[in-house]
C-alpha cells in the first residue's frame, strides 16, 4: 500500500515528538535540580542536614537521569563534609564516581573528580588529593571554554593551599588561596563567596605562622564581611576565632575574649565540635592570662569534653573508612581469583580437548596401521 505524503509526514511526527519531549523534559528536570541546588547550597555550613534531605530527594525522583544522580550524591558528599562526617562524605563521592562513566557531561566529571581531591585532603591523603587535582586541572585546561571552569580552577587552587599550609609552606599556600580567589572573582557569582571567605580565613592563619598579625587580622576581618553577606554563621564564627588568636598573641585578652565570646554565640546553631573546641581553648587561654581562675575551669574543662567527643567521633570515622577499604581488597581478591580460576579452568579445558584430539588422531593411526598390517598378512598368506 502507498502512502501519501501527508501520512508519511504525520506518522514521523508521532514517532519523533514523544523522543524529543523526553528530551525536553529531561533538559527540564535537568535545570529544576541544578536551581534547587544553586539554593539549597547556600545552607550547606549552617544547616548541612536540610542539605542531605534535598540531596536524598533529588536522588530519589531522579529516575533514569544520571547526571541529576550524580549531583545528589554530590551535594550530600558536601553536607557530610561541613559535619564532618567524611566517612559518609566519601562513601557519596564513591557512589557518584561511580556513575561518571555513565554521563557525558564533562563538566559534571570535573566538580566530582575535584570533590575526590578535597576530600582525599580531608581525610589528610595528601598524595592521592595531589593527584586527583593534576587530573581536574588538566581536565580544565583542556575544556574548550574557559569561563565555564573557573569555579573548579578556584576550588582546586584553595585546595591545593589547604595542603601547603598544612605541610608549613605559607608561602606557597598563600600563592595558591589568592590565585583561587582570583578565579572566583571573576565569576561575581555570590555562591562563591563562602569558598572565598574560607580562603582569607586560612590566609589570615598563615600570615599568624609567618608572624605577620597586621596582616592576619586584615583578611579575617575580610573572611568576616564575606560571611556576613552569605549570613553563613560558622564561617564567621571561624574568622573571630582566627582574629581572636591574633588579639591574644598580641595581649589583648580582654578583646580576644569579647570575639571568643561572639563565636561562640554564633556557634550554637552550628554544631561543630572542632570550632566549639577552638573557641573554649582560646577563652581558657585569655581567662588564665587575666588570672580568672574559676572561667578558665569552666573553659578548659569544656575544652576537654569537646575534645574527647572529637577523638570518638574520629575514631568512627576512620575505623567505617578500614572496614570499607577492607571490603573493596576483599572484593578486589575475590575477583582476581574468579578471573584466575576462569583462565586456568579455561586453559585445562584446551589442554585436554588438545589431548583428546591428539588421543584420537593417534587411535586413528594406530587402527590404521593395524588394519594395513592385517591386509598385507592377508596379502602374504593368499600369495602361500
């Protein structure tokens, strides 16, 4: 039967537009979740288990959509790190990477990649961190337009002085923190001001180590105004820390105890224990430097609560990450040892179907010469 091409035409519509509005919806709930995120992020420092809830939730009505997948995961692995809780941090990156090679999406492969860099730092891996970033800072210099990667070029520079600092080399750290600020500057996006915020506060550290306090408290007081346009309270909860230090280096007890003080106000809706633990050292520190005996107790004794909870919760933290790396050797054996029996059985198999041919073509010849023999001593006795 031929058909008109009136019929011809309608029929490739109803065939392709349901294809293309898939698609469409798929861009679609592509954008809702990236709009969702662009908010919600915001909230990661103040109020991370609200984060882990929209994170499970983006997973959840995710559906076939890998990419909306891999930045649940990634936006929870984020919550868990501002609570510190690496272990589940990492377990979310794990399960984004994954994915990557489901996605095409290079940029997606790129912030994931990164977020395994930092948090190989945060678990103090400083090596494999090193190489997770080489890989993303390639990855970035290779991707067509530039104005696309920067957010990653800032995090990776941050990161990257995070490790130089720890290691004592502030200068280097501090190269590295300005150059990630820079590419943050250029984006004038207001998501970045945390990561910026973060990068003066440990600027501000490395400029104590140097012993050059001016300086010190120029950029936390500058990682103060950062945090306040965010409203982000354990950020600026940690730059009056920082600037407090400073004010007791340079005996100022009392106004290292008024922001001590200020901090930990602020700190009580954050619920970090290394924060709470810093803030209760330096008021024990400046109340025993005015000889207050009885709020120096109190501090120090909070101190040391604060601390042991902090121990414990490392413990766990570390002991989840052995028995998950104990897991993945165990798997990784168990598979060597499938793929060994699989080849040795294989090779047994080849041998002694070789064998069995060999076994048969030798019968073979064997009944032929015999069956020969026959006929010539047949041959013979006909011939007598």
């Amino acid at each position: 039967m031929k058909l008109s091409k009136k019929t011809v035409i309608v029929l490739l519509v109803l065939l392709v537009f349901p294809l293309l509005n898939g698609h469409v919806c798929y861009a679609q709930d592509s954008k809702k979740t990236d709009s969702i995120i662009k908010v919600i992020s915001n909230q990661i420092y103040d109020n991370p288990d609200k984060v882990i809830a929209v994170g499970n939730q983006i997973i959840k009505e995710s559906g076939n959509n890998i990419d909306d997948k891999i930045k649940g995961y990634k936006l929870i692995s984020d919550a868990y790190s501002s609570k510190r809780d690496y272990q589940k941090s990492l377990e979310n990156v794990i399960k984004a990477e994954e994915l990557l090679d489901k996605t095409s999406d290079k940029l997606l492969k790129i912030s994931i990649i990164i977020k395994a860099g930092v948090q190989y730092h945060q678990l103090k891996i400083y090596d494999k961190s090193m190489q997770f970033l080489d890989q993303s800072e390639k990855m970035c210099l290779d991707y067509p337009v530039r104005d696309s990667v920067k957010k990653f070029l800032g995090i990776n520079y941050i990161v990257r002085g995070f490790i130089y600092k720890e290691k004592l080399n502030c200068d280097i750290a501090i190269a590295y923190f300005k150059k990630g600020i820079n590419e943050f500057n250029k984006l004038q996006d207001k998501n970045n001001l945390s990561r910026v915020s973060i990068a003066k506060y440990n600027i501000g550290n490395c400029y104590i180590l140097m012993s050059e306090n001016e300086l010190a408290i120029q950029s936390f007081k500058e990682s103060i105004e950062f945090a306040d346009k965010l409203n982000a309270s354990s950020l600026k909860a940690f730059a009056l820390k920082g600037l407090a230090q400073v004010y007791t280096l340079q005996s100022q007890y009392k106004i290292a105890i008024e922001k001590l003080l200020e901090a930990k106000m602020i700190s009580k809706k954050v619920n970090d224990l290394v924060l709470d633990q810093e803030i209760c050292k330096g008021l024990a520190e400046n109340y025993l430097a005015l000889n207050d005996w009885e709020k120096y107790k109190n501090y120090h004794s909070e101190y040391l609560n604060t601390q042991s909870k902090l121990k414990e919760s490392e413990r766990k933290s570390i002991s989840n990450l052995l028995i998950e790396k104990e897991k993945e050797v165990n798997n990784s054996i168990n598979r060597d040892f499938s793929n060994f029996l699989f080849w040795f059985l294989s090779i047994i198999i080849v041998i002694a179907f070789i064998l069995f041919v060999l076994s048969i073509q030798k019968s073979k010849k064997a009944i032929s010469d015999l069956s020969n023999k026959i006929d010539t001593m047949q041959k013979e006795d006909a011939n007598h």
